[in-house]
C-alpha cells in the first residue's frame, strides 16, 4: 500500500513525527502488510526556525518531495499547492493521501486528492470553533467534508462530525497525536538549562547588546500570531501595552516570537517599546524541546494556537486563551483542561490573569492522550483499509 502524507506548517511537524515513526516500526515487524510512505511537504513554512529545526528536533525524515510553496495569500498558497500536488499525485498514485490539522496544506491537498479520486484521510478531524473568519475553520470544514477516513483526537470532534451527518464507518476516534511527541520527548526536554534557552535564542543579544536577559524565579510565558490579534493596530497596541506592564510588571515575560507578529509590530512602531523594556524576553521561534522546557515551568501561559493549549492541558500550565472560541473545548477548565478563553479585551485579561495566577498546575490527560494515537493510525491502515 502506498500512502501519500502532507505537511506545510509547523503545527503539522510534531503531529507527523509519531506517523513517521509508527509506520516504519509497523514495517520493519514485516508483517506482510508493507506500507509505502511518501511525504510532502508543501514549504508554507520555509524558515529554518519555523520548519528545519523540527525535522532535525524530532527525527524526520527530510520530506521525499518539497513543493517550495512559499509565502503569499492563501489563495495564492492554496492554489499553488494544488498545481504542484495534483503532479506529484498523477506521478505516484498513492492509495491514500494522509492530511494533519487545520493549515492550508491541509485544504489544499485534500481538495487535490479528491479530484483525481485518492482516497484522503484526515487526522485531527472534527474541530469546530464555530468562527468563520478563522482560515483554519474554513480548512476543516473542507477538508472533513471531502476525507474517506476522520480521524478525531477527541469525543467532542466525533460528535461534531456526526452533527454534520457524516456517516459513522468513516469516524474513528484515535487520540491526540500531537501528545505522542509531547510523550516521546518529555525527559530530553526536562534535561535543558532554561537560562540557555534565552541566551541562545535571545533577540534583544542581537539587537541591543548588553541588555538584561535573566530570567531567574517564575515567568510567564506567551506566542500571539493570529491575524485577529495581530493585524490590527486598535487590538495589538492595548494587547502589548497590557502585556508590558501587567505581566511583565509582575515578573519576566517570555516571548518567542512569531514572524508575522515582529512585522505587525515594526509597522505599528511598538518595536522599540517592546525591546526596551527589561522585564520582557523577546526571542526567536523556538525548537520544539526548548518550548516544551518553557511550557514544564511557566507560571502562566497566554497564548492564541490551539497547539498549545493542548500541551498546558496535558502539563497543567494555567492557559489564558487569546481568542473568544476554541475549537478544542476539551482543553478548556470547565471540561478538566488548564485553559480559559479570555480574547483580546485588556480587562478581561487583566483580570483572569490576576486570578490565575494564585491556580498551580493542575494537569489533565483526556481519553486517548497517552502517546498512542500514531500506533493506532497505523493499525487501521494495515487491518480494514489496507489497500
Ligand atoms: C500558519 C497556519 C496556522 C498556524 C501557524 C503556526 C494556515 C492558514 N495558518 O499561520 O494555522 O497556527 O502557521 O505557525 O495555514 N513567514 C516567515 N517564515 C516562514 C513562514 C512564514 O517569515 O517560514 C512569514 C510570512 O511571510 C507571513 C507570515 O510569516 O508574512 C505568516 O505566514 P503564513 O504561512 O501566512 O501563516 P501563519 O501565520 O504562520
């Protein structure tokens, strides 16, 4: 059997790291089931901190084809990833093309598979935030609408689904995959000096020499990237000018900092104020281990990626969700998570984050986060839909 998967952005690399792994141990079992494995990698994400340090970090293959996609609009991603994939499918004619998450590699080469009449199974199916203008909502409801096979890491996702009239033999609830990694490299992540986190990935080293750059005791720490917290000069400045003296007044505030935040920040001039300020640690994106370090002993987590809210869930982090939906209700407080959705109103976070703060951690594993959701995958494509 010949199975096709895709990455594109860098949630999609810890969720296929496990895949990679699980099927080459399902082959060297030779077991009479072979199962051929291609990957895609569309090259949405191209940086080398966004998309190569997680191959190397965590054991990936370098993909067998890389579509050089690039940056650009999302029609602009979407339609090239398309071109390019409907080649690379004529060429290889899997029996299945394995799609991950909610990216636009994910819209793209679903919607590729389908046409040319490839079976296409979708891993982390049926999340919902309800919130259309997310471009992530959208690229779920395509995708999950086209898939063969939707593979959900949660009951809620199931039920979803379900609600939309999807029929049941093409539901199986799995698991989280993304935990398996967390899982796989909890220990190696225990073991890293945070101190040589910051130093090392330090973007204050490089722009002003010489500055403050401790971070000894508890620290908060937070990654924004989402256009609706972002692209905006009326959300972003409250945001960073509450961040600043909220949180940073109380102790460090360390931020790994998305590309498309440093722009948005350079354009609305709030650069030097952020860089300045000696209780704030701005650093690159981080590997997938440095993060993972960070997240074991923060005080508080703000963040708005749904990735993250699942790790604070599985490590008990308190999360403060910047965003007014999620389409992960499991992580959230009220269904045994760590996480609350609080916005982008400065109030409302000042004020959940006041409140936090006096919660320890308090970690939660929800059915099927056990670090064997890849194994699971596995055995459905060598038992009922070996090709
Ligand atoms: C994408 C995903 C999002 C995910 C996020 C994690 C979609 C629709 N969105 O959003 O779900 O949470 O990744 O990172 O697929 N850029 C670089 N270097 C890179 C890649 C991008 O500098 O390697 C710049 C681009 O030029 C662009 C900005 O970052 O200005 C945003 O990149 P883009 O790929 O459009 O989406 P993300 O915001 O990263």
């Amino acid at each position: 059997m010949k199975i096709v998967s895709v990455v594109g952005a860098r949630p999609n690399f810890m969720k296929i790291a496990p895949l990679v792994a699980s099927i080459k141990k399902h082959n060297s079992n030779n077991t009479g089931k072979p199962i051929e494995h291609i990957l895609v990698h569309t090259g949405q994400h191209y940086d080398v901190r966004l998309s190569e340090s997680f191959f190397q970090d965590l054991n990936i293959p370098q993909p067998d084809i890389n579509l050089e996609i690039g940056s650009g609009s999302h029609a602009e991603q979407v339609g090239l990833t398309m071109i390019a994939f409907e080649k690379v499918l004529r060429e290889h004619k899997p029996d299945w093309v394995i799609v991950l998450g909610d990216v636009n590699a994910t819209l793209a080469c679903s919607v590729t598979a389908k046409k040319e009449n490839i079976r296409c199974c979708h891993v982390e199916a049926g999340l919902r935030s309800g919130d259309m203008t997310m471009p992530e909502e959208i690229n779920r409801l395509v995708t999950d609408r086209l898939s063969d096979l939707l593979l959900t890491p949660d009951r809620i996702s199931g039920d979803n689904l379900r609600k939309e009239g999807v029929p049941e033999e093409k539901i199986r609830f799995v698991g989280n995959i993304m935990i398996d990694t967390l899982e796989a490299n909890r220990e190696r992540a225990a073991n890293i000096n945070i101190q040589d986190i910051v130093q090392k990935n330090s973007i204050k080293n490089e722009e002003k020499p010489g500055s403050q750059n401790q971070v000894s005791g508890p620290y908060a720490l937070m990654t924004m990237h989402r256009p609706s917290n972002v692209d905006h000069k009326e959300v972003l400045e409250p945001l960073v000018n509450l961040l600043l003296e909220e949180v940073a007044g109380r102790m460090p505030l360390i931020w790994p900092i998305h590309p498309r935040a440093i722009k948005q920040i350079k354009t609305y001039n709030l650069w030097e104020k952020a860089l300045t300020h000696p209780n704030l640690v701005l650093l690159h994106p981080l590997g997938y281990h440095d993060m993972l370090r960070l997240n074991m002993d923060a005080e508080i987590m703000l963040t708005d990626s749904g990735g993250l809210q699942e790790e604070c869930c599985v490590l008990g982090t308190p999360c403060l969700t910047l965003r007014w939906n999620t389409e992960r209700p499991v992580t959230l407080r009220e269904h045994g998570g760590a996480s609350v959705l609080v916005g982008n109103n400065v109030d409302r976070i000042r004020d959940e984050f006041r409140k936090t703060l006096a919660n320890g951690a308090v970690p939660s594993t929800p059915e099927l986060w056990d670090g064997h959701t890849a194994d699971r995958i596995v055995e459905l494509f060598a038992g009922e839909f070996y090709a």
